[in-house]
C-alpha cells in the first residue's frame, strides 16, 4: 500500500484521511501544535487506527515544505472564518448573546 492510498485528496486545500471526514490537518495540529503522540491522538479520535495516524505523519514528514504550506493555508483559513463569524454571527448565536446579557443584567 503507497501512503498516498491512506488519504482522499479531494482538493489542494482538502486533503482527509480515507473513509473519514478528518482532515490530515487535525492530525498535523495535535502532533505538531500540542505535542500529542501518535497514540494520544489515537485516544482522542478513536474512530482512526494507529497505522492511519501514522500514515499521515509520515505523509507529513514525506512531505514538509508542501505540507507546512497546506498547514498555514488552513489555519488563515479559519483566521478568515473566525473574524467572518464575529462580524456576522448566526441568529441562534445572536440571541446567545443577548440572553447572557440579560442575564448579566438580571444578576445584580
């Protein structure tokens, strides 16, 4: 089995791991950000074998100039959508926050 048989690439910016809908860049962040161990990442998404986490970070050292590149595509994009969200949140996150300042307010 080639490494790449472990993955579906379904766009430059999409790349997850097959039979799954987590992106290599949950894995890549828990390894790389928070310092987790393949087998610590194992416990936290149980639904992903040993030998698949494996494969990505493989796949990632395979790979680390493009997959740096894939990484910081992916956290400017939820950059973008965390400020898009602030500027414009949901009506169900609207009235979440008019229910704690109503709260806020009831409290004293």
């Amino acid at each position: 089995m080639k490494l790449e048989d472990y993955f579906d690439f379904l766009a430059p910016n999409d790349i997850r791991l097959k039979g799954h809908r987590i992106g290599v860049e949950t894995i890549l962040f828990d390894y790389l950000e928070q310092g987790l161990s393949a087998e610590e990442i194992a416990l936290r998404y149980p639904t992903l074998s040993l030998e698949q986490i494996h494969a990505t970070l493989a796949y990632y050292w395979r790979h680390q100039a493009e997959m740096d590149a894939y990484l910081q595509a992916a956290r400017e994009h939820e950059e973008r959508m965390i400020r898009e969200q602030e500027r414009h949140p949901s009506p169900a996150v609207r009235r979440l926050y008019q229910l704690i300042q109503h709260h806020a307010a009831t409290a004293l």
